[in-house]
C-alpha cells in the first residue's frame, strides 16, 4: 500500500481550475483573472498532474468538465468561499474609495440620485468615470462598471439594475397638440435600445415621419424631448423622474419590454463580498 502523504497542490492551480470552470474556457478565465491564456492552461495541466486526474476536456474551441471536475468543482467553490469570507471577517479594512463607470445617461438619470447613499456605504472617495463608446469590451475589474446588455459577462459579480420597458414620450406641450401622436415628429437615439423599427414591428403604426432629430446620447435625445422637439422611445425606469415631475408624458399605454439591460458588474478582487451586495442594495 502507497503511504505517501497526499500534498495539496498549490491555491493559485485551484483557483485556475474555477476560474475557467465559470467562465467556461481558457480564455475568459484568463481575462477574468488578469493571467495569461497560456497560464491559466498551465496551471491547470500541472493540477491534473498533481492529483492524477483530468478535469477538463479540451476541444477545439471549448471546455468541458470531465465527471471528476463536475464532482470536484462544487467543494472548491465552498472552499474558496470560505477563504474568502473568513480572510475579508479577520483582516478586510472595508472599501474606503471606489471607481463607478456609466454612460452619461446613467450617471445623470440613474446614479446621481443614489450618489449620497453611496458614499454613506463606501465611506470614503467615490470616483465616477464617463465610459466612452467602444469602452465595453474593456476588462475592468477594478470599478463597477454599468454596462448595458444581458447579463453574460464573466464577472464574479453582477446585479442587474431594472426590467428595461419602453414607450414613446413626450413633453406635456407637444401632447396638446391635438391628433395622433404617431403623426408628430419623432427623436432618434443611437445604441443598442431598441428604437423605431422595432416600435412599428411590434405594435404595426406607421413607419413614417423618419426621425428628424438623431442623437448618439439618450441623455441628448431626452434633453430634446423635453423641449417639445418630438416623440422619443425612452426606457421607463431611466425617465421616472421626468413622467413624476411631469417633465414628459406617456403616449398611450403600449409598452415594449426588452431582455437587454441595465447591469453593474466588478471583477472578484475589487471589493469584499459583503460591500458588494450593500453596493448592489443601493444601485437597484
């Protein structure tokens, strides 16, 4: 009988193997790490080695866990749990700054009145960041970062913010007009809300007038709706303000609910668990 002592291999192969168990390859877990492709892949070829035992099968463009990494995986997780619970419980000194990264539009309509909770919750500096276009597919998991889409990046933590819904709006006295509010003109928004044609698709008005104000910015767009300037499809939530303060109007009782949304997300090693979820508490 074999009595050498069985030696645990090293933390940073263990959390390699969950990191690309969760993030379903090589690649992603990289990114969600900090590491390399080529590390991830190596530590987890030496964790085989080292317990005598295949934990993923590699394809060509994919992962899968073997029936030893499906059994296995359940009490990493645990244990890393743990870890990092009792390691924040004896040693965390709480979050004293902290980075938030919008679009202007959120930072306006939907963090600006949750800032001075906020800082109640971080006690110390907050920093908020003006994402830009094309900034999304940034790997930034030192801040929150607000994003807009489903939910399926591989960050550690993710909270979607509210169910997008939307309906066309306009200010009170545009509404008075008189006449359908299908023959006013209409304000277009770039990005990946839906906008017009989607609109006439699922509700079957006229595809005409064309929009004859377009803006790259929904915080734009709405500015212009409500100076009178036309109809525009605006999400419910981010315009609650504006329709209880009586700044716009909804037009009729149609609404168009969206599977894309809100999201804010940060990477594993930016905040301790439980500032996380008061972090969450106060963006939703």
């Amino acid at each position: 009988m074999d009595k050498t002592p069985f030696r645990m291999p090293p933390l940073e192969w263990i959390r390699a193997f969950e990191a690309a168990a969760r993030c379903g390859s090589f690649t992603a877990a990289a990114a969600d790490t900090g590491l390399t492709q080529s590390a991830i892949s190596q530590r987890i070829a030496h964790l085989e080695k080292s317990i005598g035992t295949k934990l993923f099968y590699r394809r060509a463009r994919s992962i899968g866990l073997t029936v030893e990494g499906e059994i296995w995986l359940p009490h990493v997780r645990a244990a890393l749990s743990t870890l990092q619970d009792s390691t924040e419980a004896l040693f965390g000194s709480g979050s004293r700054r902290m980075t938030i990264s919008a679009s202007q539009s959120m930072i306006d309509l939907w963090l600006m009145p949750r800032l001075a909770q906020m800082h109640q919750v971080v006690g110390g500096q907050i920093s908020v960041q003006t994402l830009v276009l094309g900034a999304y597919q940034v790997a930034d998991n030192d801040v929150v970062q607000i994003r807009y889409g489903t939910g399926d990046w591989p960050h550690s933590y993710k909270k979607q913010l509210f169910d997008e819904q939307i309906a066309p709006l306009a200010s009170p006295g545009l509404a008075r007009q008189g006449g359908h509010w299908t023959d006013w003109p209409r304000i277009a928004c770039a990005g990946a809300r839906p906008g017009w044609q989607s609109w006439v698709a699922q509700f079957g008005i006229p595809s005409t007038p064309v929009a004859h104000l377009r803006f790259d910015t929904f915080l734009s767009a709405l500015g212009a709706a409500r100076s009178g300037l036309g109809v525009i499809l605006g999400s419910l939530p981010l315009c609650e303000k504006d329709l209880a303060e009586g700044r716009l109007v909804q037009l009729g009782d149609d609404v168009l609910s969206h599977h894309e949304s809100y999201w804010a997300i940060a990477g594993a090693e930016a905040f301790r668990r439980s500032d996380w979820t008061r972090i969450a508490e106060v963006l939703t």
